[in-house]
C-alpha cells in the first residue's frame, strides 16, 4: 500500500441530531420532500441513465466513492442498491495542489470547513430522505479488504481532482466484485475543432442546443482519445487549486484491462455547471452556467 499513513475507513453512525440545512453545503441540486428543492451546483436528475453508462443496480450492494450532498446515494438506493458511501474523513485532506510560493494554509482551512459541511449536507439528505445508505469515513487511497467486497462500485467525478487517480481505481476494483461506472469531465484535447467552437459559444451566450445536438451526434470513434492523462496544474497562474488531470477515457480504459476488467457500455453527454452555487471563486469569477462534456463508462470484471 503506498500510503501507510491513511486510516482505514471507520463506519459513521448516522448523528443523533441531523445536521441543518444551514450547516450544510450542497454540492447537488436535490428534492428533499417536505424538506424542500435544494439548488447546488450539478442537477444531475436528467442525467442519470448517461451518467452511470446505463448500469442496473437493483438488488447489488455498490460501493460509492465521494457521495458528496447524497443525490446519487439516494438515487441508487432508489433504483435497488445497498449502498455504502466512502467520504474524506475529517483531516484527511482533499489533494490540493502544493505550488510552492502558494501559502495554502487558509484555503485548507475553508476547504476543511467545507468538507464538514458537505458530509452534513449527507445527512441532512440521508435523514429526509430516510436513507438506509452507509457513510464510511476515510479516504479512497486505503480501502482494505476488512471493508468488505461489493458487487458494484461508483466513482464519479473524483478521480480528476485526486494526485494518484490509478492508485485510487486500483483499490476501489480491489473491492469490487463484478462492475464498476466511472464519470469524468472529457478533456477539451479530445474534442474537434468544431464542437470546440460550440462549446466556447455554449459557454459565451448561455445557449446549448447546437452544442447539445452536436455531442448527441459525436460517436466514441470520433473523438480524439489517447490514453494518456492530461495535467492541469499551472504553476504560473497557480490555478487550478484542486484538480489535477483531466481524464480521457482510452486511459481509463486501459488502466482498467490490466485490473481485469472490460469495458462493456461508453456515454458522451453535456452537464450544466452552476457555478452560482460553487465554493471557490476565483477572482474575476461571474456566476453563470458552464457547460461541460462528460464521458461514463461501465466495465465489468473479466479477471479474478
Ligand atoms: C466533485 S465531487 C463528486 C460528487 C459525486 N460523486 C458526483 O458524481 O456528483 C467529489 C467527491 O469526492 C470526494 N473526495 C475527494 N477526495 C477524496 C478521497 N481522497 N477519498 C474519498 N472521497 C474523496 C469529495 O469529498 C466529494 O464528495
């Protein structure tokens, strides 16, 4: 194991007294009942079918990495799985980026502050929603065989933002029994020039339907997809502060055929950013909608 000083993941119990609206922080837009609509920063309802590449999880205990507010735990409960959710523990640390002539020591703070309120806003979504998901606390880089074995697993949206993301894949297939789904941001690099364009003007004037028409039409085949990992770390503008590649699926693929599994269902969709609702501003931020392409695979194990 490389990191020898990460904790195992501890089970949470779910708190006495759940935590307030107004102590957590959303991350996803939710329906919460009678508890309200909550705004945050992906809607990801419409997007599901695509955003977990067409997998069914009915009656499969699933091994969810990085639940964030809770949206896709509940919805995989909905659709039939035994879930149990693996969040950063507190103190353990997102992976942000050590520019040198960076002090960190305040945005580490807020980000600590941050993560408080992002496993309350999961609670506050477990409890209106009466889940009877689990919640492990620890961090993807250790996940031991004690935790136990899963037939499927998630990881979405989390390996671009980890230093050691084939690391991270290596001990979530560890674990996972017979399939795993995995959402990443595409990389622009893999795009044409043309749906390049529509996504700079998507993204100019708020109007997606050209862009939405053209990713609907674009095929695997037609997208440029070396496995190899992009790094976006910019030490002269020191931004961004915590995402480290962006992933395009042909490595995803490979690193997962030597972890013995096959790729067996490939989705190309568009996802809506609200950054109104977004953490970290940088200066100069406006709060609007983004647009962003999103790949899903789902593989299934062939080996072991
Ligand atoms: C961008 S959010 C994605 C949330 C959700 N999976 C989704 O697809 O909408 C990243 C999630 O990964 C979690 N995360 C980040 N680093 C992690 C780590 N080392 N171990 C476990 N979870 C981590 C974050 O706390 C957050 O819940």
């Amino acid at each position: 194991m490389m990191h020898p000083n990460i904790p195992a993941p501890a089970l949470e119990a779910p708190p006495v007294e759940p935590p307030t609206r107004d102590q957590s922080f959303f991350y996803h837009s939710i329906d919460l009942g009678d508890a309200g609509i909550i705004k945050g920063q992906f809607d990801l309802g419409p997007h599901l079918h695509n955003y977990w590449a067409g997998a069914n999880f009915e009656n499969q205990t699933v091994l969810e990495i990085g639940p964030a507010s809770g949206f896709l735990t509940a919805r995989l409960e909905r659709a039939g799985g035994e879930v149990t959710a693996l969040e950063l523990a507190q103190g353990a640390d997102w992976d942000v980026i050590p520019y040198r002539d960076w002090d960190s020591t305040e945005f580490k703070i807020a980000r600590s502050t941050l993560q408080m309120q992002l496993r309350n806003s999961f609670w506050h979504t477990h409890n209106a929603l009466s889940l009877d998901a689990k919640l492990l606390l620890g961090s993807v880089y250790n996940i031991p065989e004690a935790v136990g074995d899963f037939d499927c697993s998630t990881i979405c949206a989390v390996l671009l933002h980890l230093r050691h993301p084939l690391e991270a894949l290596e001990q979530v297939t560890a674990r996972t029994k017979k399939q795993i789904v995995i959402a990443e941001p595409l990389p622009g690099e893999c795009l044409d020039q043309e749906t390049i364009d529509l996504l700079h003007g998507a993204n100019r004037t708020g109007q997606s339907d050209a862009l939405l028409q053209r990713i609907g039409q674009l095929s695997r085949a037609q997208l440029a997809d070396p496995a190899a990992l992009f790094f976006r770390p910019d030490h002269t503008t020191q931004a961004p502060k915590e995402t480290w590649w962006s992933l395009p699926p042909a490595a995803i693929e490979a690193w997962l055929g030597v972890m013995g599994f096959r790729v067996d269902a490939f989705k190309l969709y568009l996802l809506e950013h609200d950054s109104t609702y977004a953490f970290h501003k940088p200066s100069g931020h406006q709060d609007r909608k983004t647009f962003h392409p999103y790949w899903s695979i789902s593989a299934t194990r062939v080996k072991g």
